[in-house]
C-alpha cells in the first residue's frame, strides 16, 4: 500500500438552514479552495467521491460539474452521518492501492431545520433494529430517534458510573471556547455550564445546548500519492498513516445496551486498528477531532478510542485534560456541537481542522508541537471511520 498524501484541504463557513448557498455550490466551492490549497487543478483530479444524506441521486455530480466536465468517476456517497469520512475513506483506499494517483472527496448538505427523519416511510426502516434496542433498553420515549440513542446511552452511562449532569454541560463549555477561534463555526459566543444546565431538557442528562445543530456547509480534501505530490511541487507535509471504516457487532443489538446500539464497539475496533497500522496508542495523540453531535457521544468516545479508561472520562474532562494544556486537544474547531454538523461534510470538516493543526496554520487554535491527529467520524445505522495523521 502507497503512503497517501493530503495535498490540500477546504471548507465553507457552517451556518444555518435558510442561510445557505445551494448545495451543489457549496460542494463546489470547497473543492476549489482544495485545489488552490494543494496548487492544482480539476484537470489533475482522477476520481471524485461526494457525499451528502439529503439530496437526489448524483447530487455529486452535480457539484463536481462546477469545477469541469472531465469525464472522470464521480462516485455518490451516502453513509449517514459518517458520509464524509466515507468519502476519504475511499479516496484514500483509490491511491492507496495504486488505482488512482490524485483523489478528490467533497462532502455538503443543504439540510432543514429541526430533528434527523426518515424520507421515506413507505419502506423497511434502517433504524428499526436500533429503535428495538433502545426500547428495551430505556423504554418507550417520544422525542426524535437520534436524541432517543444518544440521550438513552448518556442516562445509561451516567447511571453506571455516577457521573453529574455538570460533567455532560462541560463538554459544551469547552466546545464553545474552541470555537471562538473559529470563523467557520456556527456558535461561537462563550457558555458557562449554569446556562447549559438551564437550558431546554431534551432526554436524560441532556439540555438543548448539548445538542449539535442542522447546518449547511461543505467541505474537502484531496489527496495523492507521495510521487504524484512530488511531481507536482504539492507539500509532502501531512500522510494520513492509519484509516479504518467499521460496522455494527453483534454486540450492537444484544444485550440491549443504548451504549452499545450507538455503536461504541464500533468505535474501539476502529481505533485499534488505526493504532495497530499507524504504529502508535492513544497516548502518542495530541489533538482529535471526534464526533460530538451530543455531550454524551464526546464522554463515550474518550472511552472508545482509549483516550480514558472506562469510566475515566469524568475525570478526564475535570482535569482539563480535553482541552488547552491538558493531555488531548478536543475539538479545537468547536466540533460538531459549536460548529456545527452538516452531514455529508462533517468528516471532511474534520481533516481541513487536523490537517491546519499538523501544518501548524491554525493560528489562535494551534496545537503547539503537535506531530500525531486522530479523527473519529460515526453515523448511527452504522458506520465509523477512524484516521490517523502524522506530520512530516
């Protein structure tokens, strides 16, 4: 396998449903600042991976149309809330293997406002193994089916373990201190944990403001061989060294866990694997991006990914060691929860922040002396994409 290059990255701002520029120009967009990062062209682009969730068959192409009509593969991904990652996920397996040099993956959404649904209720649900789980697990609820999983496995954790609403709020407050920094975030006016906790109830030990919101956006990478990037003057500076995609265990469904069914085991054999590739643990890691589309996600996937042991998490997060100064930057973006989650570019998103942060140009985000980048990228029903990048 060939050692793969991010040669450039790109991102729109994050902002809100009815806001937004149609998404075929987000996509498009993004991909050109990509191109301009990495100093090419579309004509030097091979394939093309596009992700999004709410769209028509070859949104995809549509976006990719923008920037020329080259005649290359335009491939649609859709993977819920891990559609971006998915997207690089193939990117990077294409050059790789050797079957293209230069990949470009674009994820964007044009979504609306309010709660996650189903398009279409005319045809067996995706979801309804996990809507048995999660009866069984918490009982019957009427609030929305994401904020059903992910609060149920917040009330099952904090039940567990012990741990105080504060803690969920925290997350939050950190989120939002990030983000500050960020002019692509959505939210970026500093909280305290007492307007956390005041606001809204969602389910269990969730308040509104730990909830990431419906946003529009997009956002992309490209990446290439180390001989194509060195044929074409592109900087060598960022390799992504370890990536891994899993899917739902047995274990998912049975014994009916909320924890379980959002897919933590998911999570840790991903990570494992990364780690296993990349030559490194959880304790070389210096900065992450990991999927917070609820506080009670973020407390979990410290866990999955090995950054506290389980149970540890609360401590974790009390002593700072998420955060600035601590032992792993969370989410310097703001994250989902402060910049927000437009599905399909989210996980892009994601490696436009680490990729900034190993090239050193995050400015008042900046990791300093960082060298190691984990990113975690997951979507109920289910998949989860973990990567790993190393500087130069």
């Amino acid at each position: 396998m060939r050692k793969v290059i991010v040669a450039g990255v790109g991102m729109t701002p994050f902002v809100k449903p009815g806001t937004e520029r149609p998404y075929d120009e987000l996509g498009a967009t993004a991909a050109r600042i990509a191109l301009d990062d990495a100093g090419l062209t579309y004509a030097d682009i091979q394939q093309v991976y596009a992700g999004y969730v709410y769209g028509d068959s070859t949104c995809g192409q549509a976006a990719a149309y923008r920037l020329g009509l080259t005649g290359v593969p335009v491939i649609n991904v859709n993977n819920n809330c891990s559609t971006g990652s998915s997207a690089l996920f193939l990117a990077r397996q294409a050059v790789a293997s050797g079957a293209a040099d230069c990949v470009l993956a674009m994820g964007f959404e044009q979504m609306r406002p309010g709660a996650l649904g189903s398009a279409w209720d005319d045809r067996p649900n995706p979801m309804a193994p996990f809507i048995e789980v999660i009866e069984k697990a918490r009982g019957p609820a009427e609030v929305p089916l994401a904020l059903y999983l992910f609060g149920g496995a917040g009330a099952e954790y904090a039940e567990r373990y012990g741990v105080a609403p504060e803690t969920f709020a925290m997350i939050s407050v950190k989120a939002r201190a990030h983000a500050e920094h960020n002019d692509k975030a959505i939210f970026r006016k500093p909280v305290t944990v007492e307007e956390v906790m005041a606001a809204p109830s969602l389910y269990g030990p969730l308040t509104r403001l730990q909830a990431c919101p419906p946003t529009c956006g997009g956002a992309a990478a490209i990446v290439c061989s180390e001989a194509f990037a060195k044929t074409h003057g592109v900087d060598t500076g960022v390799a992504i060294v370890g990536q891994a995609m899993t899917t739902d265990f047995a274990s998912t469904f049975e014994p009916a866990s909320a924890i379980k069914a959002i897919g933590f085991d998911m999570t840790a054999a991903a990570a494992a694997q990364v780690y296993e590739q990349a030559g490194v643990g959880a304790a070389d890691i210096d900065v992450v991006e990991l999927h917070d589309c609820f506080t009670s996600n973020e407390i979990l996937t410290y866990e999955g990914l090995g950054l506290a042991p389980l149970g540890g998490a609360e401590k974790f997060i009390r002593d700072g060691d998420n955060t600035y100064g601590g032992k792993v930057v969370t989410n310097p973006s703001g994250g989902l929860l402060s910049k927000g989650h437009p599905l399909g570019a989210t996980g892009l998103a994601q490696c436009f922040e680490l990729t900034h942060q190993l090239r050193g140009s995050a400015g008042a985000r900046q990791v300093e002396g960082e060298r190691v980048a984990h990113q975690h990228n997951h979507g109920l029903g289910g998949a989860c994409v973990v990567t790993m990048y190393r500087s130069a």
